[in-house]
C-alpha cells in the first residue's frame, strides 16, 4: 500500500476509509465505510491526497468517479473532462473522468489568500490590481499609515 501513496483512515481503532494516489496523480480509491459516511472522513483522505500530490509537484488529480461522488470531487475543484459508459457485468454504468489542476493553481498573496482553483485564480487576478490601487490611495491618504514605523 506504500507504493501506491495509500492512506486509511480509522475511527476508535475501526475502519473508517481509505483512499490512494499513484505517483501520476490518479485517485483509484475513495472510500468510506457506511457507518463513518458524513463525518469529514472522505473530506480528511481527499486533504491528505491532495497534500501529497502538491508536495510531490504532480501537475494534477485526475479520477474515474461514480454518479454519486461527482458532487463531493466536484466540491473540492474536480471538474468533469469526460462522461463515461463503462460496461460491468453486462451492466452499462455512468461516471465521469473527473481533473483537478494543482501546479498553477494556488496564489498565495501576503500568506492571507490562497486559490485552490484555476477559477478563483482568474478572479483574483482580475480584481487584484484594483484592489492594491484603492488601498494604496487609502493608505497613503492616511497619515498614520502612510509610513512604516518600528515601535519599540
């Protein structure tokens, strides 16, 4: 389980999920046994995952995902690349190649904001230079903050 970056995740010592991340960033599993379901267990693998996946510089996340887990990827900045009818069994199921872009997509400004997606990456590079312009004439409208003190 090592070599496929895997991480379980327990609950008073008790299964409570499990998920993995090969190192070209695709997400085979995600899953959460029923009884910890809705209690950040999923939320808490998919961190971790990601964590790994930023640290090991992976341009991205990508997943084959189930109708029912597209609205929780899709929460966490997943965005559907494909709809898929796999054949199982004879049985003909949806789900949804699903990405998520990692290098480029996380501005940091002053350590207080950080874009997780390429979306709000283009809003706050949108809005940025009007922001910086109207506190600028603020502050230097301030005689107070206009310069920088050290006090001691």
């Amino acid at each position: 389980m090592q070599a496929r970056n895997s991480y379980v995740a327990t609950s008073d010592g008790a299964l409570a999920g499990f998920s993995d991340v090969n190192p070209a960033g695709y997400i085979d599993m995600l899953f959460v046994a029923p009884r910890h379901q809705r209690q950040g267990v999923a939320r808490q693998l998919i961190g971790y995952v990601e964590a790994h996946a930023r640290q090991a510089h992976m341009a991205a996340l990508t997943a084959d995902v189930s109708i029912t887990a597209r609205p929780f990827f899709e929460r966490y900045g997943f965005t559907v690349e494909a709809e898929e009818h796999p054949v199982k069994a004879g049985v003909q199921l949806t789900n949804y190649k699903m990405k998520k872009n990692l290098l480029g997509s996380e501005v940091r400004l002053t350590g207080q904001l950080v874009c997780q997606t390429e979306d709000h990456m283009a809003t706050v590079r949108d809005h940025l230079p009007l922001h910086l312009s109207l506190t600028r004439d603020a502050r230097d409208a301030n005689p107070l903050t206009s310069r920088r003190r050290t006090i001691r």
